[in-house]
C-alpha cells in the first residue's frame, strides 16, 4: 500500500486524477490553494478545511485501505515523498476513501463519536489579491509549491504579463476610471 501511495501522491501532484485527497499541514499553503484562482467579485467563497487527523487517527487509526466492498472508510496516508519534489513544500498529506461524500461522512462519524474531526472556515474572495500578496511575501506562490520549470515559468508569466491595472484620469478636477 505504501509504494501505491506515493505513486497515486506522485500522479496527483502532477495533474492526474487518483482517489487521493490532498490536505495540507500548512494553513499558508491552504490559503493560497484557497485564493489561487479566485477573483475578488466571485460569488464563491473560498473555504479552507481543517481535519484533525490527529484525532481521526486516534479513534480510526491507521488501518489498511481496501478498494473493494467494505464498510465506508476514511484513511490518512502518510506516503514517502522520494522522487515527489511537489510533496515537501506543499506539505502534503492525503487521505483516501471509498465514499464519494467525504465531507457527510466525517459529519456522521462526528455525531456518533461525539467529537469534532472537521472546521470549516469560508473566506472573503474580495480578500485574494491581498492575501495572494502576503503569501508571495512569505515565498509562498505557484512556482515554490510545484518546484520546476513548469512552476518558475508561471511565477516569470504572471509577474512580467500580469494585468495592469488602468491608470485614472483626472477630468474636471474629479477622478475617473479610465
């Protein structure tokens, strides 16, 4: 299970679809996967889910995964992250089920074992260019999260391509928009 693992985090760092979910251990990282493709006037809220595995683990702990018929399940995967260089500064950590609502599960699972395992917290999109802002400060961006050429040529295209904002015009004493 281990070397599947490390192969499905692999694969799904690089775009393709495994049964993995990806998490996090840093809240920065999450906030910036959060706001990374939002506008400010986007009806959506960016949402940032917290998961005790700690706690999970606790209760749950690390049982192996089957993927054929067996009772609903939520494992946490502590895979190796040898030959993955998006693994580390992600700070990844993935889980795997075989539920499709994952979310309604960890609910359910928290009314019958009286505990919180999942917070929740939903975000302002109007805040994403500040946010994204304070991140790149603190070298948090798409080019140090996916380490590579593919990442250093996006972080050059959206410093030297990015849009400009328009400059105002000064009409009759008063500021307009351009």
């Amino acid at each position: 299970m281990a070397h599947n693992a490390a192969f499905w985090s692999l694969l799904q760092h690089h775009g393709y679809p495994t049964p993995l979910l990806d998490w996090t251990f840093s809240p920065f990282v999450a906030a910036y996967f959060a706001f990374a493709n939002v506008e400010p006037d986007d009806p959506v809220r960016p949402r940032i889910h917290i998961f005790d595995q700690a706690k999970w683990n606790e209760r749950y702990g690390k049982i192996g995964f089957t993927a054929d018929p067996s009772p609903p399940q939520l494992i946490v995967l502590e895979s190796n992250r040898f030959g993955n260089p998006r693994a580390a500064p992600q700070q990844a950590l993935a889980t795997v089920s075989n539920v499709t609502d994952i979310e309604s599960f960890v609910r359910a699972r928290e009314i019958q074992d009286e505990q919180e395992y999942l917070t929740i917290c939903d975000l302002p999109a109007t805040e994403a260019p500040r946010i994204l802002r304070e991140l790149e400060l603190m070298g948090i961006t798409y080019g140090s999260l996916f380490p590579g050429l593919d990442g250093i040529a996006r972080d050059v295209k959206d410093r030297l391509f990015a849009e400009q904002a328009k400059p105002d015009v000064v009409v009759d004493g008063g500021l307009i928009s351009a």
